[in-house]
C-alpha cells in the first residue's frame, strides 16, 4: 500500500490582523518588545519562530503538492 505525502507551501498574507505581535508573543512566551526588535532585525533564532508562528497561525496555503 503506498502512502500519499501531501506538502503545504503557506505564506503570510500582506496584511496581517490587528493585534497579532501580541497574540504571537503570548503563544511563544516573550514580550512584545521582542517580537518588535527580532523583526527589526530581520534574523535570527527569534525571527525565525516569529514568522513561523505567523504563517501556521494567518498563513495562506500557496501551493499543494501530492506525493503518492
């Protein structure tokens, strides 16, 4: 019997809702400051699990592929 894998791209909408630096930063446990700063920076650790939080949570599915 062959597994089907199906793959989900998900991107971030252009405009996110009001209030989502608080809601992400409630979800990963940190200030809101830091979810400001990390994106300000642009990379890192940080940044990097904001963004994903971001797009499993407001995030648009992109492409669906299917492996059998």
């Amino acid at each position: 019997m062959a597994k089907t894998i199906i793959i989900k791209k998900m991107r971030l909408p252009d405009v996110l809702p009001h209030g989502w630096k608080k809601e992400v930063a409630g979800i990963l446990g940190i200030h809101i400051n830091t979810v400001t700063n990390a994106l300000k920076g642009g990379k890192g650790y940080t940044y990097d699990r904001i963004i994903q939080v971001a797009i499993e949570k407001w995030g648009e599915v992109e492409e669906l592929e299917r492996h059998e």
